[in-house]
C-alpha cells in the first residue's frame, strides 16, 4: 500500500487519518489494480462529522452568514470548480473507470449547480397569510432543516454528490457526505476546493468506508435529512433506518426505462438515441433505456441497423478521448452483468450482439463486457424486468401506442422514458401517459440543475435539481403574533 495515492478524510475543517488507522484500496477498473488508498472510517469518526456538522449549523460563522452571503462563498466554489474540472474527471476515471469524454463534460457543467443554487439561496421566501382570525398577524419562515447525511453512488460521484450538496447548501443546511466505497477519490480532491473556497469548518465533511459507515450516518440523532443515490436494496435499507428517527429523506434509486421507437421516428436520430440510451456509461447508469422497444413495421429494419452501429462501438482505456466503452466499474458489478447475460440466455432471449467478457484492444483490463443486444425479448423476461446496469440491451416488439404505454409501464421502477416520434399528438399523449419521473422526446439522457429529476414508484422519494430540489432542504414555521388589546379567553382555542 506504499506505492499508493494516500487520501485522509476530511471533518470540521481539519484532514487527518480515519480512527481505525488503516485504509483500504481503492481499484483501477481499467488496469484492475489498486491506485489508492482510502481511510477505513469507523463510527467515531461519523459521530465526529456529524458533531461538527451540527455545532455549524447551531452556532458560528455558517449560522450567523446571510443567505447572500452563502451564496456568494458557493459562487466562489463553483469557480475553483471550473478552474480544476479537467484534473477531477481525470481522478473520476481513474477511480470509476468512465469515459474522460463523460467525466471531464460532467465535471465541466458542475460549476452550473453551484452557480444556480447559489443564486437561488437569498430568494428562499416566506408568505404573509391573511388569516380568518381578527386581530392577529401571520407569517411563515423557510428555515433549513439542519445536518443532512449524503450517500452517494458510485457511477458518477460527484455530479451525484452535487445535485445533493448545491440546495442543501443554498437551504442553510450542513453535510456529512459518505462517497461509495468503490470510488472516494474525487469527493476527498473535492473537499481541497471547499477548503481552498474558505467555507467555514464542520459545514461539509466527508467520511469514507461501506455499510458500517453509512448505516451508522443515517442513524445518527443529529441528522436531520438524509439524501441517497444508489440501488434499490440500499434505498430500502436507508429509508428503513431513516424510519426509525423520523427523518426526511430523498431516495434516487434504480431504473428499467422504456427507450420507445414508432414507425414514424427519424430512425438514425433514433439508433442514436438507442445507442446513447443504453452503452454511454458502460450501461451503469439509473436512467439506462434497457427495455428498447420498437414497432412491429419497423422491427427488423430497425435492428439491423441497431446492431450495425453497436458494433463499430470503441472499447478501450477510458483516459484516451476515441474510446466509447470503458470497463465495469467493479469486480462485483461485472459478474453479476455476465450472469445476467446467462439468465437471459436461458429465458430464450436471442443474442444479436456480444454476449460476454471482453478485453480492450490493447489487451488489458480485466472489467470489461462486450456490448450486448437481445432480440426476442418479452417483457415478463427477467431480462426486462430487473436493472442489469450494464451494456446490455433488451429489445422488445410493440404493436400500436396502448400496448407501446402498457408494456412500458408494466414494471416496478418508473425513473425515465425516451419516445421517438414526429408526431406531435403521439409525443404529448406518451409523456402524459408513461409513468416516469422523466420522459426524453426524441432525444436521451438529458438533465439540467434547472429541472427536477427523480422517480416514479420504485425509483425513489422527492426530487433533485431545480428550485423544487431546495424544497426538501427547508421546513416552514408558522408565526402567530396578536394585536389585540385585550387578551382572549384562554380556556378557548381562537
């Protein structure tokens, strides 16, 4: 472990070493060798952040700073963000083993929500309410909710992170973010730019480590708010321990879109989308379209020319700007790929395309999986219905727009859906009618921090981005102040 990159958390406004003393390593998915090392934390250093978190918000410099104040030192923030958004995407593929062309992009447009949020945090309003009670003045106050708990995914760390450190920051609140434990490098860079910023000790923090960091995190009776991004067994572990001390809580879960294609789409435009929808990210992202479906008069058509374009696809080292496919981001998450590209075997799916492990064309990496594609796909296959998170497709044929909507909507997870049309009428009774927290028209995997995200049924609780995000970093008292002369019964309830 000598030869590594040596990290140390970051609590109170202090680096040091996690309790415990030790580390553990943190892999290369590209090189399948470890690169760094990460403090192992234990719960005394979570009650040690969430200590600090919670005497920020309570008293001192962040407790006292006006809401124009926050924003101004989060403009700041997103600046330095800017300044150095090359050298974090460089640690992100490193760490999580994604395309430079992806991870440097995202890290480019980070500054936006810092940018968005931090304008945002001295607009935060009351009401006046003009009340039935006569001789009495009512308002409401917006206040933060306090110390909020950030557990964020591996696939992309710091954008995820963002869209949850951007409105609790504008809200007033205080953080204890706990990166996965697959890929903590670029949270712990991050936090040199917090620091460098000069935001006040204890109102970010950041500790490392897996479940028996994190659980001890939302359990915690100073956390108030407790924002998660990850898979659905997780989210329902969090939200469980969330329960127990009735905190609030947002929950950005997983995915199993429906990538829809008519008849009468632009059809290059479409195989584009299909592409984007399901191989930009090695497949492991929430909002995959891994249920494409197609229109019976255009099916084979169609995935001959799917299948053509899926297979000029890139792999190779995700650092080198020409590649389009990097490796799974870990060991865990590339068996469990294969199996399921087993199971869809099984189930009679027909493979188009790929279907197994794959190196780059160099010859290395140990992570990667071939793009694959399933033809003769039905939508009670396994391979329809749970979240692979990987490169692999799964196409389904549909008949007319009621089946198109119900076979959509026919699954557990309602996170995103793409449709591909030219006809208006079809466009708006499709986005009305599929039951997902985000519907693309003839365009995928678009976001913004100016518009909510989040999911329907089990993909998740609340939504992130946009003024709605903020929302749930806020709680509204009501004030009640007499102005009458006389003081009223006091056995009675006015």
């Amino acid at each position: 472990m000598d030869n590594l990159q040596k990290y140390q958390i970051y609590i109170d406004g202090k680096w040091g070493d996690s309790s415990s003393g030790k580390w553990f390593e943190s892999q290369n998915p590209y090189l399948g060798k470890p690169w760094a090392a990460i403090p192992a934390c234990t719960v005394e250093d979570v009650d040690r952040a969430v200590n600090a978190a919670s005497d920020a918000f309570e008293s001192g410099e962040w407790a006292d700073m006006t809401a124009s104040a926050r924003g101004r030192l989060m403009r700041k923030l997103a600046a330095l963000i800017e300044e150095n958004s090359q050298a974090l995407g460089e640690v992100e593929v490193r760490d999580n083993g994604k395309l430079i062309a992806e991870m440097a992009a995202q890290t480019a447009y980070i500054p936006e929500w810092y940018y968005y949020f931090g304008g945002l945090a001295d607009k935060i309003e009351g009401a006046v309410i003009p009340t039935d009670k006569a001789d009495t003045f009512n308002y409401t106050l917006r206040e933060p909710v306090g110390v909020c708990a950030m557990i964020v995914a591996w696939n992309s760390p710091l954008m995820l992170m963002t869209w949850k450190l951007a409105p609790a920051l504008a809200a007033g609140c205080t953080a204890v973010i706990k990166p996965s434990e697959f890929t903590s490098a670029s949270a712990l860079e991050f936090m040199k730019l917090v620091e460098q910023a000069g935001f006040p000790p204890g109102v970010i923090n950041v500790v490392t480590g897996g479940a028996e960091v994190g659980e001890p995190l939302v359990r915690h009776p100073k956390v108030a708010k407790v924002a998660f991004t990850g898979g659905e067994i997780g989210g329902q572990k969090v939200y469980e321990a969330a329960a127990s001390g009735l905190k609030k809580v947002t929950l950005e879960l997983g995915g199993k879109s429906p990538n829809i294609v008519f008849d009468d789409a632009d059809l290059d435009n479409a195989v584009k989308g299909a592409i984007s929808g399901i191989f930009a990210a090695t497949g492991q992202t929430c909002i995959a379209g891994s249920r494409l479906l197609v229109q019976d008069t255009i099916y084979d058509e169609f995935v001959d020319r799917l299948v053509s374009f899926a297979a000029t696809a890139r792999l190779g080292d995700p650092s080198n700007a020409d590649t389009q496919v990097g490796p799974v981001t870990t060991p865990i998450q590339y068996k469990k790929i294969l199996n399921y590209i087993d199971i869809a075997k099984n189930e009679g799916a027909k493979c188009l395309l790929g279907g197994g492990p794959a190196q780059g064309p160099d010859g290395s990496g140990d992570w990667f999986v071939q793009p694959t594609i399933f033809g003769n796909v039905t939508n009670d296959m396994r391979i329809a219905q749970e979240e692979v998170f990987g490169p692999v497709l799964s196409i389904i044929k549909f008949k007319d727009e009621e089946e198109a909507i119900a076979i959509g909507n026919d699954i557990m997870y309602g996170l995103a859906a793409g449709v591909w049309t030219q006809n208006l009428r079809r466009a708006t009774v499709m986005a009305k009618r599929l039951k997902a927290g985000t519907v693309w028209i003839n365009t995928y995997r678009a976001v913004s921090y100016t518009t909510p995200f989040g999911g329907y049924k089990r993909s998740g609780l609340g939504r992130e981005n946009g003024q709605e995000a903020i929302n749930d970093y806020l709680q509204t008292k009501s004030v009640w102040i007499s102005t009458a002369t006389e003081t009223p019964n006091p056995f009675i309830m006015r």
